[in-house]
C-alpha cells in the first residue's frame, strides 16, 4: 500500500506505570507490583527496530525529542522515536507536581485572604488608580560604577534615574524605582517617554489585588489592561512600575511588601518581622596590584562581609587577575565565599587560562567567563569551575524558561537576577523559581540604585529565600543554605534620595553585614524624598484643543486640532490618522514624544469634530473634489498657520498615504515623514479601476446601510487580524462609530482611493525627504509594500538624504501598528526628529545647539 512515512512515538518506561500513581503503589511489595502491575519487561525496541530495518531514534531529554521530531520529518523513510524513561522517576516527577500545584493553591488563598478588602468595600479585590506622577533624580556615587568603564575619565559620579509614584483611590502610595542601567539598551530619554505614556493611559485604570501572585498576573495585567505588549515595555520601566502597585498595594492594605509575595496563612505579621536580616555579598572593582585589592578584601571581612565578588577580565592579560584572586584567597582564607565576575569580556582560550590558575582557590563561581553564550556549557565541563550567569540570561523572553533549560548543567551553580535589567519582580521569580528547582543559587543584585529600589530588593530577596526554603522540603532536600545576596553596591551611594538610612550594617547577633528586613519595611512605609537631589516633577500636560477655519478650492473647512509640546524647541510633528479614525488616537504617543517635539494632529475631513462648511448638493461632484491633492493642500495651509518652519509627519494607513504624497510633492515643507503601513498607491491602470468601483460601493453602503453595517464588515476584513484579537478592539470600533458626518466619510472614502489619487512609486525614485517606513511584524501585505518601497528610494545612495532613510518592523502587532504597539512607534518618533534635527544644525554649523540638543 502506497503511504506517506509514519513516525512512531514509543515512551518506553519497560512497564505500566499509571499504577505508581495510584495508592496501590504505596502498600504492595515491590515485587508484586513488578510482576503484577507493572508487568516489567526487558524488551529491546532498538532491537526489535533493527530486526525490522525500521529507522530508529533514542532520546533522553526535551530538546533531543524535539530534534529528533525535525528529523523524522526530513527523511522518506518510518522512523520510531524511543523515549526512555522510568516509571519510579515520573512517579516521583508527579508527586513533586501535586505538592507544587498544593503549594501554588495555598499561596493564591494566602492572597486572597490577605487582600480581601472588607465587607464595606463595594469595588471588591480590586482599587482604582488615582493619580500617578514622576521625579527625576540625580545622586552622587563615591566611585565610578563597576557595570560600565564609561566613567573613568571623570572625577564626579553620579546616578540618575525616575521616582514614580502611584495613588490608589484610597490615598495609599506606593512609590517605585526607574533607574535604567547605562550599558542597556535603554536610556534616560527613552525611559521618560515611556513614563510620560504611562501617565497618560494608567489615570482611573483598575489594579488587581491578585498582581502579588506573580504568576504571569503582571503580564496579563499590561497586556489587558493597558492594551500593551509587554515585550515593548523597557525593562526599568517595568520593574518600576511593578515595585510602585506592590508597594501601593501593600499600603492600601497595612502590610508590607514582603507579607503580600509570601502571606501564608500559618505566618503571622509577627514572623514576618523576625525574618530578621539577609546576607550580603560585597562588591570589589579589581584595580590595582594584588596586594592592594586583598587588603580591601581582608578590610571588607573585618567590617562582617562573609561573600566577596571580585571584578576581573579588566587587564590585559588572565594570569594578572588570577593573581590578584590568589592575593585575596591567601588574605581573606577559605571560610569567606569568593566569588569573580567577567562580565563576558574573556575568549574562551582566556577564560580557559584564568580557570586553570585559580581552579585550586576554591571559588564560589565565576560569572559570565566567556564572550559567547554557545562556549559556557564547554567552559563548564572544560575547566571544571562553577559557573554563574548573569547577561545570558537578561534578555530572557517574557517566558524565560525554554531559554534556562539549555544551561541545567551541574556546574552551573547560580543564577544572578537584576530586576531592574531583567524586567522587574515577576519575571525574576520566575526565574528565581526554576533555579531553586534546579538546586541552584538565585542571587538578587543591584544595578546601583538609590535606597528606595534596595529596600525593595532586600524583601523580594527574603521572599525568595523563603520560597526556596518550601521547594527544598516540597522536594524532599535539605534545607537551603544561607545565599548572600549581590546589593553590596549601597557602598557606592556617597547621597540618597530617601531621608531614611537604609537597613544595612553589623548584625550585633551574627558580627555579619546584614540587611534589615524591618527596616527595610520601614523605609518602603514612610518613604520621603530627599529633594535635595530632585531636578524636576512630572505632575502632566495638558492638551490644547482649538479649531483653524481654513478654505481650500473653494471649500471652507473647521478643522479640529489637539496640540501639546513645547514651541520653541524646534521640532514640530504633524499626526494624521487612517480612515475611521481620529485625532483621539494619536494622543497617548504625542504625550510621550511631547517633551522632544511640538505635537499636533487634526481630524481629518470627514472625521470626528472637523466640518465641511459648503456641502453643496452635488454628492458627486464634491465627491470627486475631495482627494488627496485637495487634503494635502488644506494640510499645508494649516502647516503655514501653525509654524513658518518645516513640519515632521507621521500618518497611519489613509494619513501615510497623505503623508507620503506630501513628503514627495511639497518638500519645501516637509522635514521628513514617517509612513506607517503605507502606501505608494496602485501602479496597474486594471487594478486602479477596481479598487474603484470597491471603494465607491462602500461608500454607497456607508450612506445608505449606516456606518455600524459597514464597521462589522470593514474589521471582519483579513488585515484586521491582529487587532482584533487586541483588547482594546472593541473600544476601538466604538470610538470608530462616533463620527456625525457620513456623507463626508463616504466622499473621503471615495475621493481618497487608492484607486484614484495618482501612483507615487516613480516619484519615490527622486525622493528629496528622509521617509521612515513602518510596518507591523504581522501586516504581510505592507511589508511586501515596504520592502518594495525601501528598495525604490534607494537607500542605499551616498546622499545626506538616503542616509536618514529608514525601514522598520514592529514586533507583536499587525496593520493598526500605532494602536497595537504604540511603544515601539515613540521611539521610532522621537529617534527619526531627533536625527532630522541633528542634520539641520550640522548644516547651519550650530555646534553648539548640536551639543545641547544632543545631551
């Protein structure tokens, strides 16, 4: 019989394991049930497949089964994939999963009695957020950072980050910490923006007093609540935000952040205090001779410090920082762990060396040793040395576990977590959890934050101690040994932006340096803001709405506008919407860009609160006098009323279109344009003619069947995809149905038709305006646009203009890229002005307002 190639999956356990599931197994002679219920037996499948000539293929693990799955695909041939496996391991496996799962429901009921708020409460496990704002601070270090050589050549160091603070509609504050690393890929700029969107869209939104659960309840929350792809929020910015509502949600209720992550119902408020303290490893940069940097050791120990981490891979050559690490081990003896950092900045031949000369100094681990993420697990097996990572695993995936299951090598000992670089609370528990699993170390460090983010990372590390405390007796080990925990950067604060000290010193009991859980709670409780060290308080902007009457080939039209931004900076940006839309919808981004540029976007004809003063009788003929000429005509005139200067475009969809036209036609006005899922139009006369009579008979249907018909048909359309599975799309569809004018929709539906305004793509070729093109990672159709757009404006020519042309793909989103990932578009924004703004003042030779405008 002619057939395709079978494959066939064996899970091959030599017996029948559902009954080591079962209670039977817990009361019968093992014998009995290898002989009875088990039914054991010896059979060799690889034997039996050879006997066949059937293909065979054995795997031990996930990725080995995966693999081999892909390989059985390639080939023409039956292929068996034999599973090994043991029926008292997955009997132990499940045992571990019912305790887990037990674990799980009591920690999710030890929430909801803890937070349930009274009787009296009608909002139920939720509250409302109030008011939200953001200082900007700026604190002085002792030293230069350790992350970073950048600030070396200077005598003065200084850390800089955002205070955000969050008020619940019962008046509790809780306030976070925003502080962006300066060797991420995010900065203080991009951070603000990111804030200033956050404060627009986060007014009145409801938080749920589940978020503690931190299991993906924060993700969900973002993605549901906001409407943001939590992919796109900065790292900082999300550990802020999650420090904020946690600190917020342990005000509203008269706890503590700690008792919040772990209420377990036998705890009392009591317990919870006398967990006492947490270890802290000191922090060493490694300049100088050896003798030098063991007597800062041998002094760290004698102040109480029982964990070093020494700085290395910053000589030239390996054997200068094992000798400074044989120095120190000689000083400081072997009861103090000793742990090195390298920060990935060795080859692997030098990692190799550095390992084999201090592999008899008994270190704790040695962080990060080699460049590339594919030579640790050989360094591991090569060298012999513990190994911890760090870097490998701060651009984790949101779920970081498909990533961690390639490093479960034994002598990968610990993990070391930055929320702040990592993502904040949820996603480091995450990662905390299958280390502690794994019987590794989960070590919380700091990025030199002020004591505000410390006091919450000395809580969240205790309440990661003590889960790691319940897995080791979920899993039957021994208890958990005492971690020390990388915060010992609070030495580098010469200034803080809390009045309080931080909980941090000698143990009296233990002559240790230890952390104060209860101070640390204290200073969370009643934290006050040194306003020494604020330069500025972002409290909000308000948008100016106005309408401009304006008259365009014989039409006279009142156009609606919403400005915000400052006028005097120089940059303007012009927002145009697609069609359905309004100027509503550009709002949340020109908040966020508004402190780079002058923000501006208009209801376009036919939309929202813009009117059509004459409407004459003659539907068809105003229908015809409506195109793309007639609108980008009426956008000048309103460009020359609102600055004598260039404007930058931004358009969506039917506004890219307009935008484009423009960029091409009036360059004398335009700066540059960003075109978001745009296009050049139709070049076929058939395919014109077409799109046509399409358009006109929509917009038939628009007057005649109502503007709700034509929604329910319009978003059903294949390029709605993604945003339809968006959460906000139902109130997208709303705000779509408000418009009063659909006679006017209908004659900009048909007079803007790609079918009808004239072909660009000949036009493209000579294009004298920077364009960045923009598309969503899903919109198919206009990415085959844009690819073919990118390669007509020749951007590869040696011109200042090709130069600042730009293509981008917006992950985790669709066609309506601006409404399902607005993040992203900000940046892309403010980058795209900022570089049309440098050029300008290169060729005015303003140097100096290119320095400014640069910092």
């Amino acid at each position: 019989m002619l057939r395709k190639p079978m494959t066939i999956l064996v899970i091959n356990n030599r017996g029948g394991a559902i009954f080591s599931l079962l209670p039977v197994a817990d009361r019968t002679d093992p014998r009995v049930l290898n002989q009875y219920f088990y039914t054991s037996h010896n059979i060799s499948v690889h034997g039996l497949c050879e006997a066949h000539g059937v293909k065979h293929l054995e795997v031990k693990t996930k990725m080995e089964l995966h693999d081999a799955l892909i390989s059985s695909q390639k080939g023409d041939t039956d292929c068996v994939i034999e599973v090994e496996s043991s029926i008292d391991s997955n009997a132990t496996f499940h045992s571990y999963i019912r305790k887990f799962a037990c674990r799980a429901a009591e920690h999710a009921l030890g929430v909801i009695s803890k937070l349930s708020p009274p009787e009296s409460m009608s909002q139920g496990c939720h509250c409302k957020i109030q008011s939200i704002s953001y200082s900007v601070y700026r604190i002085q270090l002792c030293a230069p950072p350790t992350s970073s050589a950048l600030y070396h050549d200077r005598s003065i160091f200084y850390r800089e980050g955002f205070i955000l603070s969050l008020t619940l509609e019962d008046g509790s504050i809780g306030y976070g910490e925003v502080a962006p690393l300066e060797i991420s890929q995010e900065n203080l700029l991009d951070v603000e923006e990111q804030l200033r969107f956050l404060f627009h869209v986060m007014k009145g939104v409801t938080i749920n007093y589940f978020l503690p659960m931190l299991k993906s309840s924060f993700s969900s929350w973002i993605w549901k609540t906001l409407g943001i792809p939590v992919c796109s929020l900065f790292p900082s910015v999300r550990c802020g935000l999650e420090m904020a509502i946690l600190n917020a949600i342990a005000m509203s209720h008269g706890s503590s952040l700690l008792n919040i992550l772990y209420p377990l119902r036998e705890r009392t408020e009591e317990k919870s205090e006398n967990l006492a303290s947490i270890r802290i490893c000191a922090l060493i940069d490694s300049s100088g001779t050896p003798e030098e940097v063991a007597r800062i050791a041998v002094d760290l120990v004698e102040e109480g410090f029982t964990a070093i981490k020494i700085k290395v891979a910053r000589r030239a050559d390996p054997v200068e920082d094992a000798a400074v690490i044989q120095e120190v081990r000689k000083k400081v003896g072997c009861h103090i762990d000793l742990r090195v950092d390298a920060n990935r900045n060795w080859t692997y031949e030098q990692a190799i060396k550095f390992g084999f000369l201090v592999k008899d100094y008994n270190l704790q681990y040695i962080e990060e040793p080699v460049q590339h993420e594919s030579d640790i697990i050989r360094y591991c097996e090569e060298s012999g040395l513990p190994v911890a990572l760090d870097e490998t695993i701060d651009n984790c995936p949101e779920n970081p576990l498909n990533v961690l299951v390639k490093y479960n090598h034994h002598q990968i000992v610990a993990l070391v977590i930055k929320p702040t670089v990592i993502g904040g609370f949820e996603k480091a528990a995450m990662i905390a959890q299958w280390a502690h699993i794994q019987g590794k170390m989960a070590i919380i460090s700091a990025a030199f934050e002020s004591g505000l983010a410390l006091s919450a990372y000395i809580l969240f590390s205790c309440y990661l101690d003590l889960q790691n405390a319940d897995t080791c007796k979920l899993m039957n080990n021994s208890p958990a040994s005492s971690v020390a925990h990388g915060l010992g950067t609070y030495r580098w604060l010469e200034e803080d932006i809390t009045t309080d000290p931080l909980g941090i010193g000698r143990n009296p009991s233990t002559g240790f340096i230890e952390a104060s859980v209860a101070d640390a709670t204290h200073l969370l409780h009643k934290f006050q803001m040194n306003h020494n060290f604020i330069h500025r308080t972002f409290t909000g902007e308000k948008v100016l709405g106005y309408h401009l009457d304006l008259d365009s080939n014989d039409f006279s039209f009142s156009v609606n506008v919403q400005e915000i931004g400052q006028r005097n900076n120089g940059s303007t940006i012009l927002f145009l919407h697609g069609f359905l839309g309004t100027n509503e919808e550009w709002v949340p981004i020109m908040h966020a860009i508004s402190g780079s540029a002058r923000c501006i976007s208009v209801d376009l004809p036919g939309h929202g609160a813009t009117k059509i003063k004459n409407c004459g009788d003659d539907k068809a003929a105003l229908r015809s006098l409506l195109s793309i000429e007639i609108i980008a005509d009426l956008l000048l005139k309103l460009i020359e009323h609102v600055t004598p200067d260039k404007v930058t475009l931004v358009g969506y969809s039917m506004g890219a279109r307009i935008a484009l036209y423009m960029a091409l036609k009036f360059s004398d006005k335009i700066e540059g344009a960003v075109i978001l899922s745009g296009s050049p139009g139709l070049e076929d006369a058939v395919a014109r003619k077409i799109r046509r009579v399409k358009d006109d008979s929509k917009a038939r249907s628009i007057v005649t069947h109502g503007l709700q018909l034509f929604l329910n048909t319009w978003y059903s359309g294949g390029l709605w995809k993604s945003l339809r599975s968006h959460p906000y799309f139902n109130h997208i569809v709303v705000r779509r149905s408000v418009h009063d004018d659909l006679q006017g929709l209908a004659r900009v539906l048909s007079g803007l038709s790609p079918g009808r305004q004239p072909s660009l793509w000949e036009d493209l070729k000579h294009c004298k305006v920077p364009l960045m093109l923009v598309v969503g990672e899903n919109d198919e159709k206009f990415k085959r646009v844009a690819q073919k757009m990118w390669h007509e404006i020749g951007h590869d020519r040696d011109d200042a203009v090709s130069k600042l042309h730009q293509m981008v793909v917006v992950p985790s989103c669709g066609h309506a890229v601006h409404l399902e990932n607005p993040l992203p578009i900000i940046r892309l924004v403010r980058q795209f002005v900022t570089g049309l703004r440098s050029v300008k003042l290169q060729e005015k030779g303003n140097v100096r307002d290119l320095l400014i405008y640069n910092q």
